[in-house]
C-alpha cells in the first residue's frame, strides 16, 4: 500500500509535457491587429502584428481545462476594432483525453470579400491543415456558421500550429478559385418563341448559402421593328410593322443562411463559449 501511495506521489511531481504554441505569422503587405479571448481571461489585445512581424503564445488551458470552461479565440483583423468582420483562430486545451487540443478558423463573424483576408488568403499549418487561398468567397475549410463542425480537428498538445496570413510565403495561400455566383443574363423573345434564359451559377454550394433562382416572369413589353421592302412598278416600298415581343428575365438570387442566434459552441466536448461579436 505504502509503494502504491509513494509511486503516486512521484507521477504528481512529474512535469506535465511542455504545451506546443498557437503562432500567427503577418506575410501581409500592411499589419494586423489580434485579440485573445476566454472565459478566464477575458478579452485581451489589440496586440499588433506588423507586415512580416509574428505573434506567438503556449496554449493557454482555461480553468481546470474542462470542456465546459471552453477555449481560445484569437480574433484577427485588418481594422483597428474587435468587431465587426474579423476571422478567428480558435483552439481549445484539454486536461484530458486524446487528441486533447481542438483547433479551427471561422469566420462566422464576415462573409464573401468583406472577410479580412479575403485578398491574401491564409494557410494554418497543423496535422490537418485549413488552407484558404486569396479571393476565395466561401472557403470550406473553415466555420462559416456556427455548427460547421467539420472545420474542427484534433491533434495532440505538444503540436504546434502556425497561421500564415496572406500564405506561407506571402501573396498566396494555395491555389484556390473563387467562388462566386454570376450575375443574371437577360434575353429578347421572338414574337413566336418567348424562352427565359438560364443564369451560369458556381457548382459549389456552402454550408452558409442558398442559390435559389426565382421562376421566370415577364419584365416588360419590348417594341420590335421589322422593316421588309418590297417592289411595286420599279419602286422600292418600304413597310415598317411594329411588333411586341416580351423581355423575360431570370433572377438569381443568393441568400445567406439566417445565423443562429445561438452562441458559437462546438458540438463536441471541446466546446469554446466565447463570445463570436456576432452583429
């Protein structure tokens, strides 16, 4: 009993295996600002990343590191204010379990172009990486609402991740498309044959929007001239009949998914209860 009791005692005096750190790299053209935020914490920053600069910490364990006591939410923008369109860098430290850190971007918080690295793109180095290159609308690898929870990976703590803003080696984060959605076209019917046209969409559909086109309708009276010319005793008459043809047109419309009014929680053990600035 008594070797079992001092075995016990030496485990407890072991150091615990050294935390890996949470690392943002700025190969942006102009600087960043950054903010941490967790329930025990708070919020704190802006700390500011110079263009080429870094900003690094150790993974923080908030509380006991409990999942209920949640995670790290390391907000970034281009802006000067921790509101409004900004892309977080999130990652949750666990006292137990394995993987026992939890880790993703979201950008719940921005959309489209109106993210903050939409021009530059980024690449979070880890075991899975979460690659979005420059101008891509919706990127599928990160939380683009709050229950996306494909964008979350597990790894161990003695790990490191990095995050390259504006890629790796700057300028580029990876080949990537754009996603986007075409606008509408718009064509004339014949007064004997009226056909709506058919808008070119992107073929990719993110969880966080709805493409729907609406039914074609007619938008207004089109007045068509057709001039026929005819001879009669060596002249040339000319006739102008004046017809009406209808202009039809096919909207497409993109609806962004209604956010929940729900808070950014997980639906896994690691989830983060930080406040996500919704607006």
């Amino acid at each position: 009993m008594q070797s079992i009791t001092f075995a016990a005692a030496i485990l407890a005096a072991l150091p615990l295996a050294s935390a890996g750190k949470a690392t943002v790299i700025n190969n942006c053209d102009s600087g960043v600002n950054l903010w941490t935020a967790d329930t025990s914490r708070g919020q704190k920053g802006p700390h500011s990343v110079s263009a080429g600069g870094k900003w690094s910490e150790e993974y923080y364990m908030v509380g006991d590191g409990d999942a209920s006591n949640g995670g790290v939410s390391i907000k970034l923008t281009t802006g000067n204010d921790c509101e409004g369109s900004i892309t977080q860098f999130e990652y949750t430290y666990s006292a137990s379990g394995s993987p026992n850190l939890w880790y993703d971007i979201s950008n719940v918080n921005c959309k489209g172009d109106a993210c903050p690295f939409y021009s530059g793109g980024f690449l979070l180095d880890g075991p899975t990486p979460v690659d979005c290159g420059p101008l891509t609308l919706v990127c599928d690898k990160v939380y683009n609402l709050w229950n996306d929870d494909l964008a979350t990976h597990g790894m161990t703590s003695d790990e490191d991740l990095v995050l390259y803003l504006c890629g790796k080696d700057g300028g580029s984060a990876g080949s990537s498309a754009s996603q986007s959605v075409a606008s509408s076209s718009v064509a004339v019917s014949t007064p004997t044959s009226a056909a709506a046209t058919t808008p070119a969409t992107s073929t990719y559909v993110s969880p966080s929007t709805m493409i729907t086109a609406t039914p074609s309708s007619p938008a207004a009276d089109v007045a068509v001239a057709n001039v026929v010319s005819t001879e009669e005793d060596g002249e040339v008459v000319t006739e102008v009949v004046t017809e009406y043809a209808t202009e039809y047109a096919t909207a497409v419309v993109t609806q962004w998914a209604k956010r929940s009014p729900e808070p950014h929680v997980h639906r896994r053990a690691h989830q983060h209860n930080h406040p996500h600035w919704r607006k």
